[in-house]
C-alpha cells in the first residue's frame, strides 16, 4: 500500500484526494488531523534527502508519497496519479478545467 500524507487545505494534496479515494493501494494520511501522524510526516521529512530542495524553497513537501518499498517520492505521477500541474490551468473556454 502506498502511503500519501497530506491535508486537505493543501491545494495539490486536495487534487490528490479525490484520485485515490476508495482505492485500496493508497492510504491518506492527513498530517493536520493528530499530532502522530504530523510527527511521522517530520521524521521522514528531516531524515529523507528528497525533501532537500522543497526545504530549500520553503516548501512543506506534500503529498508526499511513500511506496511499499519505502521509496519516498513528491511525483504523483511516480505512482500512477496527476499532479494539479499536468491538470492544466481552467481556460476561458472551459478547457483544461
């Protein structure tokens, strides 16, 4: 199971959310919801190299993404999802919305 912390307030996690809801490969941890699971949101942050340039731009870095073997990834794509980036910007048209 891939584990994904997040929070709801986060604009790229909440278009996460809807992508994995009731898929059973995917568990959502939201790291606002108890302190437990912020800590281990921390841990993994301070310890896992892949964070380093989300740190250095001030950046939380989520969703944050933790495959079953343990890789750790901020890429949606990496684990078969769309990121808020690839979505596209909402265009007058209506497309890309």
């Amino acid at each position: 199971m891939i584990k994904v912390y997040g929070m709801p307030s986060c604009p790229y996690c909440a278009y996460i959310e809807p992508q994995i809801e009731n898929n059973p490969n995917f568990e959502y941890i939201d790291i606002g919801k108890h302190v437990h699971a912020l800590h281990e949101f921390l841990e993994l942050r301070d310890h896992n190299p892949v964070f380093e340039e989300y740190k250095a731009m001030g950046d939380v870095g989520i969703p944050c993404f933790v495959k079953e073997d343990g890789t750790v990834t901020l890429e949606p794509s990496e684990v078969g999802l769309v990121s808020l980036s690839q979505a596209g910007a909402c265009g007058i048209d209506g497309k890309g919305c």
